[in-house]
C-alpha cells in the first residue's frame, strides 16, 4: 500500500519547478480555447511554464491583490483602473477585444434580433419579462451586464423571477440558459466554443457599447516581493509581439475570428 | 439518455487511448486523496479508538462535535484553507497555495472527522465486548488501543473506504485552495467540473465514468490486499 502511494508520488512529484509562473485569467480566455494557443507557444520561445487560473475577472482581481499570482488578464476596465491606482498591479496593458453577444431561444419572444442597440435589446426582454440568465457573479462579463442595465434606466434589483443571478461561470450559465431556453450575455469566444447549444442562438452583437477589451496587469512587486516580475514582464513583452499578434489573430472556430489584437508595442 | 450514452462511449475511447492527459489527472486524483487518506488515518483511527475506551468529563460533548464535524462543508474548508495559505493569509510565506499539498491539506481537514467517527462507533461495540477481559489482563491505554484496532480492522477499513470515496468525489473545496491548474492542480473532480462548463458534457461524463471505475478499482484492490470476505479468513 505505502509502495504504491510513494511510487504515485516518484511519477507525479518529478514534474515541476521549471520556471514558472502564474496568471489569473477571465474564464472566457480559457473557455475559448485561445490559452491553449497561446501559452504553450509562450514555453516553446520563452522556457517559461504558465500556470492558469480560469476565473471571474472579480475573483482574478482578489487572487492579484493577495499576491497569490504573478499577473492577471481580465476584462473590466473600471475594477482594472482601480486595481492599478491602488497600487496592487504596476500598470495595465490593452492586448486584444472581442465583443459581448445576446443569445437567446431561436424563436426570440422578445424580438431583440432586428433591436437598433443593445440598450433597446434589453428593454425589449425586461418589457416581455422573458427568462434572462445573468451571470451573478462579479466577473467582467456580469459588470458590464450590469453597466447595461443601468444605461436602459433598468435595475434588476427589482425585476421578477424572469430575472436569474446563477452566481456561476461563463460556461455553467450558458448550461442553464440552454436548459431554461433563457436569455443570456456571453462574449462570443465563449459563445462559439460552447458546445451545449440546445436551442439556442445568437440573435444580436455589433453594438460599439458591446465591445470587450482584454487587459494584462502585472501583479506590484512592491506589494508582494516573492512576486515573478521578470517572467510576468516577458510574458507581457511576448504578448505584444507580432508572434502573439499573429497567433491571436489567426484563432478561429468555424472560420470566425473570436478576438482581434489591439495591444500597442 | 443520448448524452449518457455518448458519455459511457467516450470513457471507453479515453481508457483504450491511453491519453497522456486522462493518466496524469488519474494518477493526481489517486495521489492527492490516498496521502490525504493516510494522514486522515494516522490521525483518526488511534482518536477514534481513544475516544471510545477513554472516559472524561466532556466526552459526550467531544463525540457530538465530531459527528457534526462530519457533516463539514468542503467548500467553506476550501475557503479556510486558502486564507490560510494565500499569500496574505498566515501561512503565505511557505507558498503552498494552488500545489497538490495544499488540496491535500484540505481533504485531510474534510475526511478526517468522517473516519474518526465511524471509528469511534465501531471501537464503543467492540470496547463493551473486549472491556473486562483488557482490564483484567492489565493491559496499559496504549496496548488497548492498539488491541482494538487490530481486532476492529475490518470496519476499520470501511471507515478509510469512506473517506477515500469523499476525498476522491470531493470538488468545492479543491476547486478553491488547487486553482484546477493544468498539468498541476487538475484532478477528476475540477476536470469534470471544467468540461461541464465548456458544454461538452459526453467528455464531462467520459471522466466521471472513469471516476467511478478507479474508485471501484481501489475498493477491490485494498479488500484483495487484506483479504476479507474470504472463507476462513474473517
């Protein structure tokens, strides 16, 4: 018995302390598979070794202001700004967009999908009271949900049980969205990676207040010294390079491009 | 039933491809809750033992405490043990968080009132039967101890069986205080819990199905180990 757990150990234990660190990252840059593109050409050129943590932006921001990472990558400008001024990142750096969509029940009771805005989308399916999946959770995707909201003059403090907060990640809310035939707010990467459709589809994007920054902070090292600054410094430098320009570029699910690089060199 | 069935075929395509992924999330699986077992039972089968032959004032009060301890919710052990080990946390400086150690850690936490418990219900029947005769031999605290245990070592091992299948099933709490980092941290439990979210549900139940066939291969290598239910040997 013993030999066993120990010759497990000898086989799983060898593994590790290369040189490694580690990035807190929004679920949807995992849940699209662009990490998998990503980091492992990272090793190949740098020798370095990313340790993810697929998380809500919300969650990313705590695990960054504990020290508990060396850099985060999230997507909520405000929270960022005030993650940086607070002195917990060095500072933050834009590296690529996407943009958020509206999914809904093919039939589309609301009749969001000829909408003019997103504003409009929204009043639509508050007017009908249809079933609507909000992520709950704190994460980027949930602020900015909550940011459209408050631009419709509507406040799903007081909306009906229409009105879901499942509290979950991207992918789980997607699940009950499918489950409940529910509106819901993803971003597209994770929207076209999804694989648990149902009846669902994409019935309105193309609104500019839909569009979805991705930012890279390194973790202050001033805060917490035991910090990886160097690896987190060229993971930065890597991800602003024409390599990773290319490579987030040329990422597609059936032939659609899911985010579009905009960092400045 | 479609997905199900989808499921049990992409279990079966995981386990004969030999994919390098699946055996290196087994293996983790297997390693983080058998060194969580061991400690678990090196702390709470002497405890449990103790606890039904010793008498002391607030024993009544010790033992409830320890089945309600049972019921310990892993997710808030997971929180606990990451504001434990995070950095800021007490113990940050050791840097255990989001290592297999520190998912260890926490199942020991989950599990270990669970063994000690059926310990201590299974050591009070054989205590009341063992009672004089251990007394009359002379036998020091120690030395009763280890006599019940060794006579008790059938239920014993049902109570190690159990906390091996909550460790192994277990998912909140190593969720929090591993990260489910790839080629780390990722065991059955968050790996499940990972492809549920991407919506691929038949690879989510490929996994769980081989879930359950591990934990169902441990439980027939320790009965084969310790040869019970055999004729003549129990």
């Amino acid at each position: 018995m013993i030999r066993i757990v120990l010759a497990i150990l000898m086989i799983t234990g060898v593994a590790a302390k290369a040189d490694t660190m580690r990035l807190a990252a929004t679920t949807s840059f995992n849940n699209s598979g662009l990490s998998d593109a990503l980091l492992p050409a990272f090793k190949v050129d740098t020798g370095i070794n990313v340790q993810l943590l697929v998380v809500g932006t919300g969650q990313a921001i705590r695990l960054g202001q504990a020290g508990d990472v060396d850099a985060i990558l999230v997507h909520s400008k405000a929270a960022e700004e005030a993650f940086v001024s607070a002195d917990f990142g060095t500072h933050r750096r834009e590296i690529m967009y996407n943009d958020f969509v509206l999914i809904g029940p093919s039939a589309d009771p609301s009749r969001i999908k000829d909408a003019e805005s997103a504003i409009e989308v929204l009043q639509l399916i508050a007017a009908t009271e249809m079933t609507f999946v909000s992520r709950g959770d704190d994460s980027g995707t949930h602020k900015k949900e909550l940011m459209l909201w408050s631009a419709a003059k509507l406040f799903p403090d007081f909306f009906g049980a229409w009105y879901k907060a499942v509290g979950a990640g991207m992918g789980a809310s997607l699940n009950s969205a499918s489950g409940l035939d529910a509106y819901i707010m993803a971003d597209r990467a994770s929207w076209l990676n999804f694989g648990n459709k149902g009846g669902l589809e994409l019935l309105y994007s193309g609104d500019p207040m839909l569009f979805n920054q991705y930012a890279y902070i390194p973790v202050n090292s001033d805060k917490h010294v035991h910090v990886k600054s160097e690896a987190a410094q060229r993971l930065e430098q890597w991800l602003l390079s024409a390599r990773a320009k290319n490579i987030i570029n040329n990422y597609k699910i059936n032939g659609e491009a899911l985010f579009i690089f905009n960092g400045a060199p | 039933m479609n997905e199900i069935w989808a499921g049990i075929q992409e279990a079966v395509r995981l386990i004969f491809s030999l994919d390098a992924d699946l055996i290196g999330i087994t293996l983790r699986s297997l390693e983080v809750s058998l060194t969580a077992l061991v400690i678990a039972s090196a702390l709470a089968l002497p405890f449990g033992t103790w606890l039904a032959i010793r008498r002391f004032k607030y024993r009544r009060f010790a033992i409830a405490v320890l089945n309600a301890l049972m019921g310990l919710p892993p997710v808030v052990v997971g929180l606990v043990v990451y504001l434990m080990l995070s950095r800021s946390g007490p113990f940050g400086v050791l840097g255990l968080l989001f290592t297999p150690f520190a998912m260890i850690i926490a199942q020991v936490i989950i599990i270990t009132p669970l063994i000690a418990s059926i310990t201590h219900q299974a050591m009070r029947e054989l205590w009341s039967e063992y009672h004089d005769l251990l007394i009359s031999l002379n036998t020091s605290k120690r030395q009763r101890v280890a006599a019940l245990i060794w006579d008790g070592r059938r239920t014993l091992m049902t109570a190690a069986l159990a906390g091996f299948g909550r460790a192994i099933g277990e998912v909140g709490a190593i969720m929090i205080v591993g990260g489910n980092i790839d080629h780390v941290t990722r065991v059955l439990t968050t790996a499940i819990a990972l492809e549920t979210g991407k919506g691929d549900f038949a690879l989510a139940l490929g996994l769980g199905f081989v879930l359950i066939a591990l934990t169902l291969m441990v439980n027939f290598a320790i009965h084969a180990l310790s040869r019970t239910e055999r004729e003549g040997t129990w």
